[in-house]
C-alpha cells in the first residue's frame, strides 16, 4: 500500500468511526509536500509529507487527520488575530490533543500535550503559554546580562531577534495555515463555521463534552463584553419594586404585581489591578464603556487601585462621569485587599467589578454580594462570580 493508498484508508475509516471528523475529512483534498515536516491544513487541504505519514501506524494517522480538522474546527485560523502564530498553534495543539486523547484518539510521539491546560480555551492557553514564554525570555536576558557582566564583554550574543516571527513546525501532529487576505478569509470563516455546524448537526449526541465546547466556541462566539457589561449592572439594579409601573407580565391572569426599578442602585466597587499588566489602553475601554453604562443610575462608584496592596481610592458620582482610571502600583498581584477592605468598612455594595488578568490568589471565602470578573487575559477560571473576558 503506497502513501496516497494508505492516508486514502485513514481517511474512509475515520469516516466510518466519526461523522463528524469523517464528513469534514471527505470534503478536504489530500496533498502530497514534502517541504513541510508532518501536516499542514488550509480551508481547502491537508497537505502531508509522505515520509511522516509513511512513519505512521493506521491508528495514529486516524489521530493526526483529526488534529488537524480541530485546527478548522476550533476557527483557529480566524481567531488568530495578530497573535504569533507559532505560540497561538502551539496552544491549539494543546487543547485538540486534550480532546482527542480523551476521546481515545491514538497520536504519534511528540504531540503536545499537558494535563493543565484541560479544559481551557485556545485563548487561554495562548496567554499562559505566552507569559511563560516573556518569563524564560527575561531569565535568559538577565543570565546574559550577569554573563557580559562577569567577563567584562557585551558582545553580539548570535541571536539576531527573527526567529519569533517564523512559521516553524512545532512537532507532533502538524500545523494550520494563517489567514492572510481579509477578504478571503471572511468568506472562508463563514464557509467553515456552516461545515461545522451541518457535522455537528449529523453527530448531536456523539460527540465529547470537550469536542462540544471547542465547536460551539467557534460557530457560536461569545456575546460582546460590552453587552454582557451592561447585563450585569442591569441584573444588579434591579433590587426593589415599585407598584407605579405595574408588572404586565401576568395581567392576562387578573394579577397586578410590582415591577422592579431599576434606576437607583447601592454603591459599586470598582477594583483595578496596577501590578502592570494591565494596559492603559484596555483601561480606557473599559472606563469608557462603564461611565455609559453608569450614567443610566443614582450611585456611587469607589474605585480602588490594589496590586498586591491597595494603592489609592477615588470616589465618584453620576456627575464626576465619565471615569478616568488613572493606575497607581506596579509590583504583583493580590485580591483580598479590596475583599477585606470592603469587610472591614461594613458597608455591602451592590456588587464588585474586578478589572484584572486574573493571574493572582483569590479570597478563600465568597462574599456576600455579586462580584464580575472583567479578564484582560483569556483566563475566565474563578472561585466564585461571574467572568467577562475583554479583548483588544
């Protein structure tokens, strides 16, 4: 059985195992490239270098096939953005190896795979792994540094900075093509997300939790966090009755009942995280977005800068808006200093708002009032609250 023959039999089986991986399978061409190390997909092809597929048992081609349809399937190419590719498929391949090997999926030697990134999003992961990624780079500048220290020469180090921005195969599986032209890549977005949806369709009920949850992340995309914002506060206003704007609501059954107000609220607490992190820019956003929304209401906003200590606290009113969020601090981050400052001062707001990256330790207790979470990161894994994940 020759190369062709042999990815041709994967590719049958898999269908006749999966529908959904199946019917997406039989829809790709299959191509033959011997300049990319393992196998590369695009909105039309997998393209595979005959000597890795030949170095393949049956079972874990089957497994390499469906990487790469996940790659299609998670709208990897379309959510990419300006990201760096090679650390975006990086995260990709953590979260569809998770999947797959959960499902008993067999892969080649070398996938990557690691237990704690279970469950979390591409953008997640693309976040941590990213993080990771400036911490070794900034321990290696400072070890160089020490290095031309010591010997009294701060010579040219061999490390000319291009390799960042390079489309490397990253081992295991394979890889997926970026989306270059915005055009062409809307009309390819749209075209895949209906694919997606008619194998899921044909599948409901046999596929995984984790499969689930990648597809729907793609073909159902996540309300703007300015709209889920205003939700929130809107929920959160809603904390008493009036009987001079009747409930209509039950009418038609001869009951007239209150209706909740919304225009009159308790104090909110507004923490934001200044260990650095957080940009001006998406401070900006965020503070514009909340004096729109903050201006619908009679309260009073108290806003507190804390990394791993609080900083500063300003008060504002409807009449101070709009808001200007001006950081103070910079060292790590911490925050139970804005939990145990609201214990202490015993006044109960009507609920906090929390603009961080959520990376730092959370309280041990759930307080006693609503609490939402604005990400900056991706992360949205909390104790307790809401999460709204904001992205610039």
């Amino acid at each position: 059985m020759n190369t062709a023959e042999k990815i041709n039999k994967a590719r049958t089986r898999l269908l006749i195992d999966s529908m959904f991986f199946g019917s997406i399978a039989m829809r790709l061409e299959l191509i033959p490239e011997y300049s990319i190390p393992t196998m590369l997909i695009n909105s039309k092809a997998i393209k595979y270098n005959p000597d890795f597929v030949d170095g393949l048992s049956m079972y874990e081609l089957i497994g390499c096939i469906a990487h790469e349809i996940l790659h299609v399937a998670g709208g990897h190419p379309w959510r990419e953005n300006d990201r760096d590719h090679t650390l975006f498929s990086m995260a990709g391949d953590y979260v569809i190896n998770d999947i797959l090997l959960t499902d008993k999926f067999s892969l080649p030697a070398g996938c990557l795979y690691d237990r704690r990134f279970s469950g979390m999003s591409v953008e997640e992961v693309y976040t941590v792994l990213k993080k990771e990624k400036e911490e070794q780079q900034k321990e290696q500048q400072q070890k160089e540094q020490q290095k031309d220290n010591d010997s009294g020469d701060s010579g040219d180090s061999g490390d000319s900075g291009d390799d960042k921005n390079k489309n490397t195969d990253i081992g295991g599986c394979g890889d997926y093509e970026s989306e270059t032209d915005p055009i062409e890549s809307k009309k390819n977005e749209i075209q895949w997300k209906q694919i997606i949806s008619q194998a899921h369709l044909l599948s409901k009920g046999l596929i995984p939790a984790g499969l689930d949850r990648m597809i729907q992340s793609f073909i159902n995309p996540e309300t703007p966090w300015a709209v889920l914002l205003r939700d929130f506060v809107s929920r959160t206003a809603k904390n008493d009755y009036t009987w001079a704007r009747p409930n209509n609501r039950y009418s038609r059954l001869k009951f007239i009942l209150p209706s909740l107000i919304s225009d009159e609220l308790p104090k909110i607490v507004i923490g934001i995280d200044t260990s650095g992190s957080i940009s001006q820019e998406s401070l900006d956003l965020f503070a514009a977005e909340a004096s729109s929304i903050f201006n619908d209401y009679d309260t009073t906003m108290e806003v507190i800068y804390c990394d791993y200590a609080i900083h500063g606290i300003e008060t504002y009113t409807k009449s101070d808006l709009p808001l200007k969020l001006s950081p103070k601090g910079g060292g790590g981050t911490n925050f139970r200093p804005v939990f145990d400052y609201i214990e202490n001062s015993g006044d109960i707001p009507a609920c906090l708002i929390y603009f961080t990256d959520l990376y730092g330790p959370f309280p041990e207790k759930e307080p006693d009032y609503p609490v939402l979470w604005i990400s900056t990161s991706g992360l949205d894994r909390v104790p307790f609250g809401d999460v709204i994940k904001i992205e610039l």
